[in-house]
C-alpha cells in the first residue's frame, strides 16, 4: 500500500473514517465527540473548540453542541460521524454503509448534503471512499464505481460515471448504468481476474463444492412469486424495487433460486423456468418436494451428506464430519457458515432432521 | 466479597427532581456554598483527630469505650477506614483489570488469580498483613490502622477488578475502532473510553464492597494475633465489644449508628453517583425513565464542587490528554514497532523470571509450613470443610426458597416493586455481622442455637444477592410471554416450569454464584464469635481459620485457607460455570 508514493509502513496517512452504525461515544456531548479526534493529535483547547465548532456548522448541527448522541435522530448522529471524520481534515475519507441504518428520506437527505458539501469544496478531503450495498447510492454519489467480487476478493468491474451533479434518478442514462451494473453483478466472476496462484485452488473447490448463498429456503418464495406476477421475466433492479431489497440482500437469494434452476438470469433480467413457476404455485408440501428435488440435483454438498446418512445403520452422524470435509475448500469461518446454510437447506428439504443439541443430523424417514 | 458477573442491576425508584424555584438560582448556591464550608470544617476538624490518633504511638490495647457519645468519633474513624480502603481498592482493581484485559499474557495468570483471590477470607490474610505493618512503622499507630485498612481492601478489591475486567472486554467493535482510527493515546482512551464504559459496573460494585466493609468491619478492627490483642478504635470494635461484654444497650446504640451512618452514605454518596452515572449507560436512544437526584442537581448548579472541577481537575486532564498524545506521536516517529517489541518482550522475561524465583520460594515455604500439620488435623480439616460445606447450602436453598416466590411477585408488580425495592435495599444495606449479636441474645438460649446463628448470618448475609438479581430476571421477562402463557391457560405450575423458572434462570444462577461465594467467606465470623465473654462456636472451616488465626497457628491457618480456597474455586469450575454456559446459551432470552 502506498501513500503520497511511499509505502504506508510507519506513516500515519491522515485519513478518517465514517462507521456504519456511527460509533459515536454516548458519555460524551455532540461537540466533545468531535473534539475527540483533534484532541488525539494534541491541539489545544480553544483552537480545538474553534475547528469543532465550524465543523458542526458545516453539517447543519448549529444548537446541537451540548447535546447527547442518544438525545438524537439517527440522521443527526451520523451527521456528527460526518463531523467527527472531517474535523482532520483528512486527504481521504473513508464511509462505510454510511447511510444503511437511515431510514430512506433521511438517507437521501444527507446524500445530498454530503455531496453539497464536496461539490462546493467546502472541505479539503480530496477523495471519498463510500462503501456501499445501495447500487443507485453508488450512481447516485460516485464518479467511479468499483464492483468487487469475493473468495477471494477481486475487482469484479468498473465503471466511470461522466453524468452531471445533481444526477436524477429517473433519467435514461442513470437508468441504463443502474442497470449495467446489475447485469455485472449477476454475471458469473471472471476467474481471469483473480490472483493467478489462487486460481488453481479456487477453480476446484468451485467445481467440487460450489459456494452455497447464506439464505433460507423460505425467501425465495416471495420473489419467485413477483416474478410470475410479472409474466416471468424482470429486470433486477425492478425487482429490489418491488421488494425494497437491497442487492446485498436481493443477490444471494437470486443466486439461491438460480443455482437450483428455479431462474435463469440472463443480460441484468431474472426469468423464472417451468419449476420456479411450479415453486412459486405450489403450496408448502409441494414446494418442498420441488425443492428437495432441484438440491439433490444441483447440490452437491447436499447429495454427499444424505448419501453418507444413508451409508450408516443407525442414519445418524455428527454435523462435524461433514464440518471436516468443508474445511479443506474453505475457510474455517466460511466452512462453518457453509455447513449452517446446508443444515438450513436440508432439514427445509426434509432431507434429514438436525438436534442443535447434541450436534448430530439424523436421516430423515420418507 | 465474590465478584458478580455484570448483570443489570435493580435500580430504585427514582425520587422527585428538585423543582427550583424561578429566581432562586442564587438563593440556592448560596446555601450548598454554606454547606460545602461547614463540611470543610467538619472535614478539617476530623482530619486533624485521625491523624491524632494515627500518628500517636502504639495502643495495640486501646480502651474501647462503650459510651454512646464516643460513637460519632469512632463511627468517622471507621468510615475513613473503608474509604481509605475502598481508594486504594479502586486504584488497585483499575491497575489489575487493566492489565488482565489489555494483555493476553497478563490475563492467562491474572484471572485465574482473581478466582483464587476472592475466595480467600480476610482473616486469612492477617497474621502477614499485621506483622508486616507493625514491622514497618513500629513506634505509630499508623502500622496498626494500615493494617486494618489493608484487611478491609482484601475484603473490596476483587469485585471491582473483575468487574472493570471484563467491562473491557465487551466494549463494543466499532468504537474499539474508532479510537484507533482516530489514534488515540493510550491516555485519551482510558479516559474517553474504557473508564466510561466501565463506570456503571464499577459504581454498583463499589457499592458492594464498600458493603462487604462493613460486613467484615468487627473483624477487621479488633483481633487477636497469638499473644497480642488488637483493638482499633472504631464502630466495629464497639460492636465487638459490646458483644462480648453483653453490653445490651450499647450493642442498640452501635447498631443504631452503623444504619444511620449507611443510610446516610446511601442518600449523599450513592444515589447521587448512581444518577450522575446514568449518563454512561451504553444505549443509543434515551430511556423514558432516567434516573434524577435531588443532591445532583444541587450540585450540577453553580457550586463549589463544579467551579473546583474547572479550577482544578479540568486543565489536569486537558494536559494530560495534550502529553500523551504528543508522546504518542513522537513515540511513533522515533521508534520503529519492531524494536520497541523486543524491548518489550525482554523486560516482560524479566519479570517473569524475578517473578518465578520469589513464588518458588514462597511455595518452598509453604509447603514446609503445610507438612506440620498433622495427618489426623487434615482428616479434622476436611471433616470441618464438609460441615461449612452443608452449612452454606443449606444458607443457599433457604435463600432461594423464599427469595424466588418474593422476588418474582415483585418483579411482576410494578405497583409492588415501588414501595418493595427500597425497603429492600435498606434492609440489604445493615451488614448482617451488626444484627448478629442481637440475634444471638436470642438464638443462645436455644438448643443448637449455635448453628441456627451460623446458618441465619449466612443467610442475612447472602440472601440479598439472590432477591434482586431474582427481582432483575422477573423484570426482564417479556411481557407477551406472560400473555401467552394467560391466553393458553397455564396452571399455576406450569407458569412456574415454563415460563418463570427458565426466564429468571440466567439471573438466578448469577446470584446463586455470588451468595456462594458470600457466604464461604461469611463463615468466618458466622462460626466464630465473641459474646458475653467467651466464644460462640460452631464446628466448620471459617471457624477453624479464626481459632487458628487467633491463636497464631501459621500452619493450620495456612492448610484451613488452602482448603477453603480450593473448595470455593472447584465449586465455581464444576458447579456454577456449568450452570452459566447453560444461562448464557439455552436459557438466555434473545429477540
């Protein structure tokens, strides 16, 4: 990592971070958390108290300074998170979800705030990092939009925003990269991308254990249904629309129901197939036999452990055999994460039952 | 005192705010400015008799008298006792929970420690605390009261240490992280954070070892130690007194002023931090009840106290602040991390290593001392263990026999816990060692009276704990588990197993655990008393460690101690750490 073209190692870069769920100290008042930070760097009190005071100005907290964070709205607090990470004056800003925890309105009212303040370079930061799960924040906000992709993290795709400030979100050209990088994120990672002395390790776990989407079964139901609403075929961000779903919470169960071939995603449009309509129609114990079908078909992780059940006289082995067999392809962490989602599948499936008690899965008679 | 895991803690009703009348600003901070004068005076003049007597030559014997009018003085000496106490036990336990949360190597040897620590009783660290002190200053009496002092800091400190210890180690990621990001000194983050944070779990176990001092008082302040009999003037020592003379009426007199002097304490010291401390709570969003204090607010106007805070306690903490982060900053530029690692790492294997040395020859010694005891004391030794044992259950089930049903009626019923809670705390609040010699007038005349007492000062002694944490745990049922278990008809013992029992399970076990330890730690003054001139004695361990103590056997002292500690710290591993994880994990209420 470099900085101002040296390595980051013993510098102390001046940058500032704005936190997702503001980390604001609640024992100290709206101008002593401000404060805080300059303190840190060993400035005075009433130079201290000046700076604090145009900073809160900036933000639109004027008659707030003797207040308590708990005394506040959450748009208010994260102003002060806004506050306490420019008081620096920092070279670059960090924001991460900065705006999730907001209701919508308030949301978009510091967003735009946000961006009167850059704009007009009221403040001396020179870039923003946002880190986001909002795609029309991102169009919203950026002038560079980085899609990363994970296992291991990469860049996914990258797009460059040439649209004038302020960015409208019902125009053509906002629609249209709104859509693109939906479409991104839905197409399937370019392992060419990756690291190349991951590649190898990476490629055969995918083909052994293909990595489950941390979602319960039941999610999918409610978005297999709006697509039959609407005559099958959607694009994806009218869909997180419809669901008021962010993508973070919208992919995953996209990914869900497509690796199970209840959809089909092609070009930033989800299509449902004839077993998705089936899924979306049915009622509990029809859903379930489809879905108990398309896991055994299209799981392998799944398959392998009722097959081991079925191999034992008693049906019966503790979870964490299964647990062995996952950590040679994934972390420890995400190897245990795995395992929770496949329980989850397989006992919806009424594949096997699970006793959280004594740890052991139990084949399930049928 | 044992140490209580932090769990939210009954508060009281909360008493009226002071209305102010318009225009009286001035009016007012005239009158807390009168105050505060007198109080100084008052202060000087008690000063100035402390140091009289601390700094006089040695009264080992000091006449106690039994006068009702020398009660004020002795009640004063005996409060700056605790205070002292409980000061060098704050510093202490900040250092101790400090170190154990901040370093993983501290924390492997220093938790451990503390289990062991805290289930030593005070008695046992006497003959070496007294002799050591009236060693180092064998002309005053200073060395006799520091003595006491550091009887009574054994008694406090563990409580708070755990306490703060492990508010560390729950402070939230995220403002971990900010006061990194925002690099703050290692000074600017005790103070904005850690010591914040931990404030309210500090202030209620405050409150309980400034208890426990004075539950442990008479036995602090007035001993025997072989041939030699230690008498500090104070409320402890009168009540001791008193009960030994069979002195009726003083034994009233003392007791009378031990409960004034508490409640007293409870008005203008507790209430008033437990308000201001209200302002630490972790929440994000306000509290529709906050607490309000009549005193707090007298003082959070233009007084004194608040004009001193600015003078004085303000511009040390700015500067303080400005050093350490200037130091922070230079620290960081001159010396690369690697370096100051190994610096670091070498002091730490000399310490460890002195360390190793001094221990290996304590346990060398005491295992010279431990093989003097007989092989028949060891089998008595153990045979008392299983006595004190039976006793202490015995305390427990009777306290949590009557303090369930009680607890959860209050706890049900707002209207209840108004008037029920501060009753309570003030009953909670008279050390059970002071009512001790009045029960006893009682108790005495009956057949196995003596067990009867032993058992009944546990009990009073212990019970408190299992009431509010029971009351706390009825309190945080929710409310549509009660109605589900209404609108589903639910026997009355079907309410009780399904619901009740498994909500106030967590709060339960939490102070089943500190009434345990209480209560193995009261055994030794509840199996060993001096009334009407001679010993009242029930066979048990926490007698055996005060005979022992009394007649100066280091030997059997040290085995008795050795035995109880190992007895209180297996019952905590085998029994109550179970129990915990099963509160923590199936019976914890999640939403």
């Amino acid at each position: 990592m470099y900085w101002h073209g040296q390595p980051v190692e013993g510098e102390t870069p001046n940058v500032s971070i704005v936190f997702q769920s503001f980390a604001l100290f609640p024992w100290l008042t709206v101008i002593e958390n401000v404060e805080a930070p300059l303190e840190a760097r060993g400035i005075g009190e009433v130079e201290r108290h000046k700076r604090a005071l145009r900073i809160i100005d900036a933000v639109g907290l004027d008659g707030f300074e003797s207040a308590y964070p708990k005394e506040l709205s959450g748009g208010m607090k994260q102003r002060v998170g806004v506050a306490r990470a420019l008081v620096v004056e920092p070279e670059v800003l960090f924001m991460d979800e900065p705006f999730s925890a907001l209701d919508v309105l308030t949301a978009e009212t510091l967003r735009g705030e946000l961006l009167e303040l850059w704009l007009e370079t009221k403040i001396p930061t020179r870039a923003i990092f946002v880190v986001t799960h909002n795609i029309e924040e991102a169009v919203v906000l950026a002038d560079r939009i980085i899609v990363l992709g994970r296992n291991p993290a990469h860049i996914h795709a990258e797009f460059n925003v040439e649209l004038p400030y302020p960015r409208d979100h019902k125009e053509a050209r906002f629609v249209e990269l709104v859509d693109l990088i939906y479409r991104a994120l839905t197409q399937k990672d370019h392992p060419e991308t990756a690291p190349a002395d991951l590649q190898g390790m990476h490629a055969a776990a995918q083909r052994r254990y293909p990595m489950l989407p941390h979602t319960r079964p039941g999610g999918m139901a409610g978005l297999l249904e709006i697509l039959v609403d609407q005559s099958g075929r959607a694009d994806l961000h009218v869909l997180a629309d419809e669901l008021s779903l962010e993508v973070d919470a919208l992919l995953p169960t996209m990914d869900t129901a497509a690796m199970l071939g209840l959809l089909k995603l092609e070009e930033g449009d989800a299509i449902i197939t004839p077993e998705g309509e089936a899924f979306a129609k049915g009622d509990i114990q029809e859903r379930k036999a489809i879905f108990r079908k398309a896991v055994l078909a299209n799981v392998p992780v799944l398959r392998q452990m009722e097959q081991a059940l079925k191999a034992k006289a008693n049906r019966t082995l503790p979870a964490e055999f299964f647990q062995d067999l996952l950590d040679e392809h994934f972390s420890e962490a995400e190897a245990q994460r795995q395992l929770e989602t496949a329980i989850q599948w397989g006992r919806y499936a009424e594949i096997f039952d699970f006793d959280a008690a004594s740890g052991k899965l139990t084949l399930t008679d049928t | 005192m044992p140490s209580p895991p932090p769990v939210t803690e009954p508060q009281g009703p909360i008493p009226p705010a002071a209305a102010r009348p318009v225009g009286a600003r001035w009016a007012y901070a005239f009158l807390i400015d009168i105050a505060v004068f007198l109080a100084v005076f008052a202060v000087i003049f008690g000063v100035y008799s402390i140091g009289r007597s601390w700094f006089g030559p040695v009264h080992v014997e000091a006449e106690i008298s039994q006068d009702p009018r020398s009660l004020p003085l002795y009640a004063l000496y005996s409060l700056v006792r605790i205070l002292v106490a409980y000061a060098i036990s704050l510093v202490f336990a900040l250092a101790y929970g400090y170190a154990a949360a901040k370093s993983k190597r501290a924390e492997l040897v220093l938790i451990p420690l503390l289990d062991i620590l805290q289930s030593i009783p005070v008695l046992s660290f006497l003959p070496g605390v007294m002799l050591a002190m009236v060693a180092l200053f064998p002309s005053r009496q200073l060395g006799v009261e520091l003595g006491s002092i550091i009887l009574i800091f054994t008694g406090q400190v563990w409580n708070i240490a755990f306490s703060f210890y492990s508010s560390l180690k729950t402070i939230p990621r995220d403002l971990r992280e900010a006061a990194i990001i925002y690099r703050f000194s290692r000074w600017q983050r005790f103070a904005e954070l850690d010591l914040p944070f931990s404030t309210i779990g500090l202030v209620w176990n405050s409150m309980m070892s400034v208890a426990g001092g004075w539950f442990f008082l008479m036995a602090c302040e007035m001993f025997v130690l072989g041939d030699k009999d230690f008498r500090l003037p104070g409320l402890g020592s009168y009540l001791q007194t008193a009960a030994s003379n069979g002195n009726t009426r003083a034994m009233l007199w003392g007791l009378a002023t031990m409960v004034a002097v508490i409640v007293l304490m409870d008005q203008l010291i507790w209430r008033p931090v437990i308000a201001w401390a209200d302002k630490f709570k972790f929440e994000q969003v306000e509290s529709a009840a906050t607490a309000q204090n009549v005193i707090l607010s007298f003082i959070r106007r233009e007084s004194l106290i608040i004009r001193a805070y600015r003078r004085l306690l303000h511009p040390m903490v700015e500067w303080l602040t400005l050093t350490f982060a200037r130091g922070a900053k230079r620290a960081a530029r001159t010396l690369t991390a690697v370096q100051s690692e190994k610096q670091r790492a070498w002091t730490g294997w000399f310490f460890a290593g002195v360390l190793l040395v001094v221990l290996g020859y304590g346990v060398y010694r005491a295992g010279r001392e431990l093989a003097l005891v007989s092989g028949h004391e060891y089998l008595l030794l153990f045979e008392s263990a299983g006595l004190t044992f039976l006793r202490v259950n015995l305390a427990l089930i009777i306290g949590a026999l009557w303090t369930i049903p009680v607890g959860v009626a209050i706890g049900f019923s707002p209207r209840l816990a108004r008037f029920m809670q501060p009753l309570a705390q003030l009953a909670a609040s008279i050390p059970a060692t002071a009512l001790f010699p009045v029960l006893l007038l009682v108790l005495i005349r009956l057949r196995g009276g003596v067990e009867i007492a032993a058992t009944a000062l546990m009990l009073l002694g212990t019970q408190w704990y299992i009431l509010f944490n029971v009351i706390a745990g009825a309190m945080a049922i929710p409310t549509d588990l009660k109605e589900a278990a209404t609108v589903f008809r639910f026997s009355s013992a079907d309410r009780w197993r399904r619901l009740i029992l498994p909500g106030i399970f967590p709060y339960l076990v939490t102070g089943l655990v500190t009434a345990s330890g209480g209560a193995w730690n009261a055994s030794i003054v509840a199996e060993y008393f001096h009334f009407q001139g001679k010993i009242v004695e029930a066979p048990g361990l926490g007698s055996t460690i005060s005979r022992a103590s009394d007649a100066g056997l280091f030997d059997v002292l040290l085995a008795s101690t050795l035995i109880m500690a190992t007895v209180v710290v297996l019952i905590n591993r085998l029994l109550w750490r179970r129990l915990y994880r099963l509160a923590s994990t199936r019976y914890k209420l999640e939403t």
